[in-house]
C-alpha cells in the first residue's frame, strides 16, 4: 500500500508569502517522495464534464496515471464518465484501447460520445492474466492516449506494475471497478466513487453523484453532483400509459 | 509480362508479339493458356487485343455479343479473366488473374459469361470493339467514373462523340491518356513483375534440444539473418513463420501475423518468442526454420489510421503494440470497429481483426478462420448492409436526427427478464433480474425496430430505456413476436 500523505488542507491559515512558499516546497517534497513525476507544465486532461472537473486536484487527470471509477452497480452510468475522460484524452492524440474481457462494450454508444471507430482498439482478452496483461502492454505504450478496462479482482502487485506502466506509457488507465472494492489498496491516483441520483422530471438531465475517494497528494472527500449531457431523450416520457406517480400508487408504494 | 498495376490486382499482362507462330496462332495459345491454369485449377478468361487497355476492357467486361470478337466455347469453364494485349503489328498475349479471381463482387454477373473464355480482337479492330462497353472498362478512377455517369454518358461510344479537347479539360489529362493508351495511340509498357525473393532460414541444430533457451538463442539468431534479408530487398515481413523440426518427425508449426510490414529484429523476435512460450514442444528438435510468408513493402509513411495524432511516432508504437497483443492473444482478438447503418443494435457495427493478411487473400484468410459462433452471427458481412431495415418512431421528435441513446454495455445475448406491465401492450412497470426486483421509475420509449423478413431472422422489438427507483438505467425490450421481456444493456 503506498505511503499514507499528509493531507495539506488546513495551509489558507497561514498567509504570509514566506510560509506560502514554504508550504509550496514541502508540497513538491512529498510530491516526488511520492515518486509522482510527472512533469507539472504538462495540462492535464479534462474528464469532459466540468462538475467533476471541478473536485479534481487540478482540475482534471494528469497523464500517466491511473483513475479508478467505483460503479455502483449495472446502469449507473460511470461508464459514460469514463469514456467522455478516454474521448478529451484521445483529442489530444493517440487511440483508445478498450480491455473488454466481458465482451459487453457497445462501440456504436462509445462513438456517440465522439471517439472515432478508427481511434478504437478493442482487445477482447480470454482470460483474467491475458486482459491484465494486455492492459500492461496497453498502458506502457506511448500510443495510447486511454487504456479503459474492467478488473474486479486486482492484487496490489498488479495495481503497482500497471501504475508503472502508465508512468512509462504517459497515458491515461481508466479502470471501471466494483462498489465492494473500495476497501482494496489502491494504487491510482484518483479514486472516484459515481452514484446514480433518481431523475426527477421526464425531460431532466442524467444526474449522478461523484465522490472524490483518494488523490494522492491532494484533499479528498470532495462531492459533486453533476449532469451529463449524453443520455438526453429524443423518445418522450411513455405517454399511453399511466404516470409514474400513478404506477407507484397503483403498486402500493 | 506483368501483373496489372492496382490495389487489388485481377489480371496477368502478357506481351505475345511474335509469339502466336509457335503456338500455331493466337487462338491456339490462348487456348494452352486457358489449359494451363485449368490444369492448376484456375479459371481464367483469356483476351487477345492489339493494346494492353483494350484487352483488358475487353477481358473484364466483353460480353459475348462484341461484333468482331471470336469465341471458343469451353465446356465447364467458369469465369475469371485473362487478359491478351498485343498492338500490332507486334502481337502480345496475357493470361488472367492473379490470384485466382473469384471477386463476382468486381463485375456483376450478367457480365462474365461463362463459356466465352476467350476473347480475340483482330489487329485495328480495338475501337469497334470498345465502342459497347461501358466506361469502366477504360481503367479509370473512381471519381472519373461517377462524375461521367452523372453527365448520363455510361458507354464509351457516347464518350467518343465528344471533343476531345473538352473531354481534357473536363475530366482532366487521366480519361484522354487511358484513351489513347486503349487503341494504340500511346504507347504503355508492362508493367514489369520481379518475383519476390523467398524469405526463409533454417538452422539446424547439431544435437537435439529440449532446452528452451537455447531454442530461443537459436530463434533470435535467425531473426537477425532472416531481417537482414528483408532489409537488403526493401521489405518488411507481414506473416512470420515458424516451425520447429522434433526428433520424432513432428513438426511445430506456429504463425505470428503483424499489423504492419516491419524488419525490425527487435519487434520481429519478440513476437516470435511470445509465440515460443506458448509453443508445446513434444520432442527434442532438430531444427528450426523460419520465414517471412507474407512480405510488404518497408514504408515509412504515416498510417492514415491516426492520422489525427500530433505525435509522428504514436502510430509505430500502435503498430508494434497491435502486433504484440495479436501474437498473444490472437488475430481475433485485437479488433477495430467498423460501424454499419443497421437499426437492429447488435449489426449496428462490426470487428474486424486489426491485423489482416494484406491484399486478396485477406478474406480467404479470415473466412478460414473459426470465429466464437455468437460473433459470426451477430457480425453479418458488409453486404447486409443498408437493405430493407426500417426504424418506426412514434414520435415526430425523435425523426428530426440521431437515435436515441444507446448504451455503452450491451450483452452478447439478451437475458429474458420477468417484466410487470399495468397495461398488456404498455411500458414496463417493473422487472426482476438476478432475484432481484427493480422497480422502474421512469420509462422512455418505445423506440420500436423492425428489420424486413427477407434480411434473414426479422426481429420486431419495441426498446425501452427504463430507470429504476434508484437511479440505475437498463435497456429492455419486448419482442413483439411473443411478447417476451429481454434486457439488452445497461445505461454504465
């Protein structure tokens, strides 16, 4: 497990210039005990939604590094943050290398959220060691701009050896985990937990609940809420029917 | 004699000036050509002609009915193509296609008649001939061909009532310098075909090994000669193959095919060994021979594939990383997504391995290899492509442009689900899955597709995107043959 960071959240107090600057230079200390090194003038990569932009460390993910989305459950939409992150990612230039052990990636949806079927590489690994090691490969490679996979079991070996591959490879390991893996080490330098929240009107956005988990070297417990603009309805609410307020009385609830 | 100069070549050129006197005449030789490729069971169509052009526009697209051309019935002859060009005086001839032509997607068949698989033209005789043909048969580009047809001029005699000079300026210098190339008026040499070099090498081992390091050794040792051949002749190997000899006579045969050319003894014994580690070996081995069975040329262009990538080296490395993940986990399991206009979800794309044999035999290749039976079913061939599939909305929004959402997980097969719906045709109110009962919130839909019953299986569904009580978002659908609930996807 990596080292437990001093969490500098309580710097504002001290306000004099000489403190601040101190307080800059423990923190590119810890920084590069951290062994966090990537380059600083580097800008990081937006996730494509500014609600979650917002709670991150700089306002976005840093290149060669791992994200870890906690999914609560099928349909919580996580994988539509993930994928707007890979498609800012692959705007930059490379490709976008989906592990999909499962076999459920839907590409059609991925190039409505604007990646080209050309930046895509789909490898559909048959096995738990043939997908992570074709993740490894993924990462360490200078082409690839995003590496999405979706490893429920991951040991702290692996972890470490795929974050290092990310910091060779300089893309981005978007990893799509379990809720229950919270409690695991993690080797990522955000840990991100996304929670669907119940839409309220017909026409409404798609809203979820992101939780900001872990960022390495950085305050964490943030919340946001935002909206994603992809899931907006053409089809209207089901209008024969009864409404679903009246679905719900009708059942009792 | 040459092979035509094409991505896709489909015909042998072949100078037989001067040649028909030994044969005892033009039809006779062309005849012996015909038996020739019959006895390597290849069916070929031989034309005669004063010009390369005019042999091949007639080869591909003479139909029976050209007034001065010969015809030799052949019993049993199907129809590829072989092309004679000869300007006389001078006489030329040239056989057909290379490899063996069964592309009927080329030509539509009312073209090709089977049993006229010779077709002379007598010297000056190229214009009568060409005249009833349509424009394609002039080898010209695409672009040219489609403007022409636009202009309502679809044979190249409605082409040689025009000025010419017009013609020039119209479809620039390309229409005229086929023209003239087909009767004779430019002269167009053959394009000539050196035969490849093979790639192979072999080493024999002095003892028998068993020991798989030093197989290894052995390996990269050949890769290094085997790269330096490739390198003397400008090629880089697209298939690598191994074979390791046993002591008992068995023989290990194992295939690494790359994404693109390369002659990098690094990258090239990488693969070879990741495919060695996989390799049972069940005797010791004697030798070990490796060749380069598919070869391309050694380029240095940038791949047109990422093109949008700022960073030149990106797409080597992408090269080199398809490769890598290609000879571990095989062909068909790196992919690259070609999308299709199909409103049925699961043909609404397509994967194609990355890594394809280049040229005609791709699809010979590919066809020959087993796909996961789910797969092959749900990938029709391109062809199914944009017939008769129709997409009913019942909302006057939802015509104005894109579909509604798809999600970004969808299962290979749908799962019957048990659905609750208040009303007997109406939306789901609410579902079970896995034990678990979803209570739905909210339901948009339906979004109904139908495919036409003579596209195979019809489906006839209504979709809906449903959220449950708490927030989670799935794809249903009904099919409206049964009534059955299914889920297709989750909104992730």
């Amino acid at each position: 497990m990596p080292p437990n960071v001093p969490v500098l959240q309580n710097v504002h107090v001290l306000q004099s210039p000489a403190s601040r600057e101190l307080i800059e230079s423990l923190r590119d200390r810890i920084a590069s005990l951290e062994g966090a090194r990537r380059p600083r003038e580097k800008k990081p990569i937006s996730s494509g939604c500014e609600g979650l932009d917002q709670i991150l460390p700089d306002h976005g993910f840093h290149r060669g590094t791992l994200v870890e989305w906690l999914a609560s459950g099928e349909g919580c939409s996580a994988e539509s943050l993930v994928f707007a992150t890979a498609r800012e990612a692959w705007r930059a230039g490379g490709a976008v290398v989906v592990c999909d052990q499962a076999q459920q990636f839907y590409p059609p949806a991925a190039v409505r959220l604007g990646i080209k079927p050309e930046g895509m590489i789909v490898v559909q690994a048959a096995s738990d060691a043939d997908n992570l090691w074709a993740l490894d490969q993924a990462l360490r490679c200078p082409g690839v701009a995003a590496a999405v996979a979706w490893p429920e079991k991951l040991d702290p070996r692996t972890f470490r050896r795929l974050q290092l591959a990310a910091e060779q490879g300089g893309g981005l390991g978007l990893l799509v985990r379990p809720a229950r893996a919270k409690s695991e080490p993690s080797w990522a330098e955000i840990r991100l937990a996304i929670e669907p929240m119940p839409t309220t009107e017909p026409h409404g956005p798609r809203r979820l609940r992101i939780q900001l988990l872990r960022s390495r070297g950085g305050p964490t417990g943030a919340v946001a809420e935002v909206e994603i603009e992809y899931e907006t309805h053409p089809l209207p609410c089901v209008s024969p029917g009864p409404s679903p307020a009246a679905c719900r009385r009708a059942a009792g609830a | 004699m040459g092979v035509e100069e094409s991505p896709t070549p489909g015909c042998l050129f072949l100078d037989i000036t001067g040649l028909e006197r030994l044969f005892g005449g033009e039809m006779a030789l062309a005849g012996q050509i015909l038996r020739d490729f019959a006895a390597r069971g290849l069916a070929v169509r031989v034309a005669i002609a004063d010009t390369l052009g005019a042999a091949w526009a007639v080869a591909r697209f003479g139909t029976g009915q050209a007034p001065v051309s010969l015809f030799q019935e052949l019993p049993g002859s199907e129809c590829g193509e072989t092309v004679a060009a000869s300007p006389s005086p001078a006489r030329h001839t040239d056989p057909g296609p290379f490899p063996p032509s069964r592309d009927h997607s080329l030509h539509p068949p009312e073209q090709r008649r089977p049993g006229t698989a010779i077709v002379c033209i007598p010297p000056g005789q190229s214009l009568r001939a060409l005249k009833p043909l349509p424009v394609e048969a002039l080898r010209l580009p695409l672009e040219t061909i489609e403007k022409l047809h636009s202009l309502g001029i679809t044979r190249i005699e409605q082409l040689e009532r025009l000025p010419r000079e017009e013609l020039a300026c119209r479809f620039g210098p390309g229409l005229i310098q086929r023209w003239d190339q087909a009767l004779g008026r430019l002269a167009e040499p053959i394009p000539v075909w050196p035969p490849l070099p093979k790639f192979a090498v072999r080493h024999e081992l002095e003892h028998p090994v068993t020991n798989r390091e030093q197989v290894a050794i052995v390996l990269e040792q050949l890769v290094a000669r085997l790269s330096e051949q490739l390198v003397d002749c400008g090629c880089g190997a697209l298939q690598l193959e191994c074979r390791l000899e046993c002591q008992e006579g068995e023989v290990v045969a194992m295939g690494v095919g790359l994404f693109q050319p390369t002659a990098s003894p690094r990258h090239l014994s990488q693969l070879a060994q990741t495919r060695l580690e996989r390799a049972t070996i069940p005797s010791p081995l004697v030798a070990i021979s490796l060749g380069a069975s598919l070869v391309g040329p050694l380029e240095h262009r940038q791949e047109e594939l990422f093109v949008d990538a700022p960073m030149r080296n990106g797409s080597r490395f992408l090269a080199m990383l398809i490769d890598r993940l290609a000879s571990r986990l095989g062909r068909g399991a790196v992919l690259r997504v070609r999308p299709l206009p199909d409103a049925q979800p699961e043909l609404a794309y397509r994967y194609d391995p990355w890594v394809s044999m280049r040229g005609r035999d791709t699809a010979v290749r590919s066809a020959g290899r087993p796909f996961p039976a789910s797969r092959a079913r749900c990938h029709r061939p391109a062809r199914a492509q944009g017939d008769g599939q129709k997409v009913l909305r019942d909302d006057p929004v939802a015509t104005g442009g894109a579909l509604p959402p798809r999600p970004l997980r969808v299962l290979r097969r749908p799962i019957a689900v048990s659905v609750i719906s208040l009303a007997p045709h109406g939306p789901p109110f609410c579902f079970r899955l896995r034990g678990k009962e979803h209570r739905i919130a909210w339901t948009w839909g339906p979004e109904r597709i139908e495919t036409g019953w003579w596209r195979g299986p019809a489906i006839a569904r209504d979709y809906y995107r449903v959220e449950t009580a708490d927030g989670h978002r799935f794809w249903l659908f009904r099919d409206l043959k049964d009534g059955r609930w299914f889920l297709q996807g989750h909104f992730a």
